[in-house]
C-alpha cells in the first residue's frame, strides 16, 4: 500500500508542475500576453515570465509531493526532481535548434533545487 501511496505522491507533483505549467501557458496566449503557443516566437522576457511561475509550481509540486509522501518526504521530493530533470534533459535535446537554448537549460538547472526547497518548506514545519 506504501507503494501506491509512494507513487501517487510522486504522480501528484509532476502533475501540479506540468498542468500547471501548461495551464498557464495556454491562458497567457488566450488572453494574448503570449503569442499562440503553437505557432509564435516568445521574447526572451516572455521565457523569463514563464521560467518564474514554472519555478514556482516547482516548489509547489515538491511541497505537495512532501505532504502526500507516506514516509520520508525528501526520499520521494528526490524521486520527483530526477524524473524532473531527465524530462527537463529531453527538452534540452528536442529543442536544441529551436533558438532561445538558455530557457530548457535554466529549466533543468533549476528544476531540482526548487522541488527541493518546496520538499524543505514542508518538512521543516514538522520540527
């Protein structure tokens, strides 16, 4: 049962941080403060926009993952971050021609270190 609860902790964060990541995107280009996500070219202060809120659904995702963990809250923040990483590593590599290769790379550098902090927040409320 621990297993279960185990993965559905991890599960949740990675979907607070991708739906939410995505969610906020395609708002952003609804009400035309993005370009279509599809089709348009961001401004490097647009990425800047959406490298800030996606570190802070990081943070969040890894608080999350925490308070659902069924033990050792940080063990499962980790699982959360590497698996972060390794996609954030795939979008190093798929967009490696697109232009703009600072973003997937400020993403994967701080992806880790924010889940974590958001791991952090909740555990140390435990002491």
């Amino acid at each position: 049962m621990d297993t279960l609860k185990s993965a559905g902790a991890v599960a949740a964060g990675l979907i607070i941080v991708g739906g939410l990541s995505t969610a906020t995107d395609f708002v952003l280009a609804a009400i035309g403060f993005f370009p279509s996500v599809t089709t348009g070219t961001f401004a490097p202060w647009m990425l800047g926009v959406a490298l800030a809120y996606r570190i802070a659904y990081t943070v969040l995702g890894g608080y999350v993952t925490a308070v659902l963990a069924p033990r050792w809250p940080m063990r499962h923040v980790i699982v959360l971050g590497i698996l972060g990483t390794i996609a954030g590593v795939a979008g190093v590599v798929a967009g490696w021609s697109l232009g703009n290769l600072w973003y997937p790379v400020a993403i994967v550098l701080t992806g880790f270190p924010s889940v974590w902090v958001g791991g952090y927040l909740r555990t140390r409320s435990y002491r």
